[in-house]
C-alpha cells in the first residue's frame, strides 16, 4: 500500500520510510532486530528524533488505517491515547 501513490507520497514526506527483512533474518545484536518484538512483515517502527520508539504495529488493514497510523505519529498521539483508542474514534 506504500509501494506508491498518495500513501506512500504522504509518509515519504513526513517519514524516513524503508524497507528491511523480517527482524529473525539479522544476526543477535544488529540493531535492525532490536527495533521489533514481532519476528514478521510488515511491521512498522516510529522513532522520535533521538532514536527511541514511539510507537510499533504490525501495519495496516486499509487507506483508512494508514492514514490513522500517519496522522497519530505526525501529531504525536501516542503520548496521550493508545493507537487502538486513535483508530476507534478516527473518521471513517
């Protein structure tokens, strides 16, 4: 859903977006398998601007949820609601 498009256009320009392997294909200690628990694809990780996580999902089911996923890391959400409680009241 990323690939291209208004989606990928819209988190290309707020994000540093790449893609990587399932975290279980680096070796123990490379610091790409220490952003995530989840041992699957996709999985998204959000840094802030020091390097720590802010939030981590296992994606997205629709547009609707990307842009969810977007709009609660763009305005920092996550400091005041669950990105499950975000995505319940989000405008559909």
């Amino acid at each position: 859903m990323l690939s291209g498009g208004e989606l990928g256009k819209i988190y290309s320009r707020d994000f540093a977006v790449f893609e990587a392997e399932s975290p279980h294909r680096y070796p123990a200690g490379h610091e790409l398998r220490k952003l995530t628990n989840f041992s699957y694809t996709p999985v998204f990780v959000f840094l802030d601007a020091n390097g720590a996580k802010v939030v981590e999902t296992r994606g997205f089911r629709s547009e609707r949820e990307a842009r969810a996923l977007h709009e609660f890391v763009t305005k920092r959400a996550y400091r005041k609601t669950s990105l499950r409680e975000f995505l319940a009241a989000y405008p559909h």
